[in-house]
C-alpha cells in the first residue's frame, strides 16, 4: 500500500525547463544588502565600543 505525503509546490521557471536556475528577486537582495549593511554597523559599533568604554 502506497503512503501519499503531502508535498509544497515547487517554484519552477515558467520556461518548462527543469532545473534551470532562477534569479532572486530585486527586493530579497537589496533586503540581504541592507541586512548586512546594518549587521557590519553593528559590529564596529560594539567594537568601539570595547575598545573606548570610557565613551559610553
């Protein structure tokens, strides 16, 4: 007897081509940009933080 799982529907490209590889969209990129941007700032911040306690 065959089990049936559920399965989510796959993103494919509207070309038929399997497998081919699609682009990421424009907002989730300048979102992983600006993620970073934000992440580095961060991290100097603090560092200066460490580094010039008697600042904060």
């Amino acid at each position: 007897m065959a089990v049936k799982t559920a399965s989510r529907p796959v993103n494919r490209p509207s070309t038929g081509q399997v497998g081919a590889l699609t682009l990421p969209r424009l907002d989730d990129v300048i979102e992983n940009i600006v993620a970073g941007v934000l992440a580095l700032a961060l991290i100097g911040y603090l560092v200066y933080a460490l580094l010039r306690p008697d600042r904060f």
